[in-house]
C-alpha cells in the first residue's frame, strides 16, 4: 500500500530510506519537508494533492521525556498534541479547543499501533508509546519540560512537525502516525549529550522492521 513518509531534514529522510530498501514490498515515498510544524503541514498537504496514500508517517528523531522515553529509545505516538497552540494568560496556558478555535490534538488509530508496535518489538526495537507533543520552540529550560509534562503527564516525546503532518493528512481523510528515535532528553540543552548520530541509526533500524507492511 503507497505510504508516505515526512521529516523535516535530509539527515532524517535519508535514515529511513536506509531502512526500507529492505523491505521485500515497494518502499515509502520519503520527503524533508523543512522544520516546524507550518512547513510540515505545507508539504505533506502538497505531496497528499499530488498522489494517493494510505498512510502518512512522520518520522525523525526528536526529545524524550524523562521518565518516559530515554535516549536511544523509539517512540511511537498514540496521540499528536499541539503542545503551545493556544493562549497564555495570567492563571496558565489554554489550549486552543477551551478557546473555541479547533483542535489541538489528533488521536493515532489503535489499530495501526499496535501492529506497528508489534512489528517493532519482534525486532527488539526498545519501544515506548505515549503522546508526541508538538512545539514551535523546542524546550531549553528544566522549568519548561516540567511545565510541559505537568500539563502532559503521558508525553514521550517532543518534535516539532507531527501536529503539522496529522492536520494535512486529516484534511485528506488518510491515516496518520509518528515515530521519532530519541536523541536527547527533553530540558535544558547540553549539545555534549545530544546522540543524534544513533538516533538516526535506531531510525534507520526501526524502519528496517516494519519491512514495508505498516497497514497491514
């Protein structure tokens, strides 16, 4: 079944399609998209229009909670949240739906997640599942990833396209996932412990054991 696959960069893009040359059926169709959630929604909306798909994937590496999602794990989402899509105001955050403007968040069907994560784990793929928040800014401060997971008790993760990609592909009714390999904790910024070389390596070796039957 045709799948399409977004990231943001070509670092990401070409992790996966080191994967998936392996699969024993046609491979995704991979695109960097740019970062942020704004250009995630453009292109995958863009690429949605041009061709028929049966499920968008967004993949890449990104935060990991602590706690939740360490460093080296795989995360796949079971729900994508627009973590400062709304307002602030002097009693705290309010997310966009108490204020009357839409959705802020978009549920992962059940099914596809747990034969993904089935498919994951049968390749000893150290996996987590839990919320993959979706910001603008990426967090830097320990206040911030308290106050984040505060608000997000069951988040794993935090990038910065899933909300865009899950927005195009709801608007073309198709199926949405995202998967992200976890290359720093989620908090003050420490580039001496980032791991983003293996994280795109665990991308790569997740990809490989979906083996192309993601929709199945």
């Amino acid at each position: 079944m045709p799948i399409l696959v977004i990231t943001a960069v070509a670092a990401e893009r070409d992790a996966v399609l080191g994967g998936s040359r392996s699969w024993r059926t046609p491979g995704p169709e991979v695109l960097a998209v740019g970062a942020g959630p704004a250009a995630a929604a453009a292109g995958t909306a863009a690429a949605l229009a041009r061709g028929a798909y049966d499920l968008v994937i967004n993949a890449g590496i990104g935060g990991g909670f602590s706690g939740r999602a360490p460093v080296g794990s795989t995360v796949l989402a079971t729900r994508v949240v627009a973590a400062d899509l709304g307002a602030q105001t002097a009693d705290g955050f309010v997310p966009i739906e108490e204020l009357g403007f839409g959705t802020g968040a978009f549920d992962s069907d059940p099914g596809l997640i747990t034969h993904v994560g089935d498919a994951l784990r049968a390749a000893d793929i150290p996996l987590v599942t839990g919320l993959a928040l979706t910001v603008s800014t990426v967090t830097g401060t320990a206040a911030r990833a308290a106050e984040l997971a505060e608000w997000h008790p069951d988040a794993a993760v935090e990038g910065m396209e899933g909300f865009g990609v899950a927005t195009a592909a709801a608007a073309f009714d198709v199926p949405m996932l995202e998967l992200r390999t976890i290359s720093n904790a989620v908090g003050p910024r420490d580039r001496a412990a980032w791991r983003i070389p293996d994280a795109l390596r665990a991308l790569t070796s997740a990809f490989a054991a979906l083996e192309g039957s993601p929709t199945r």
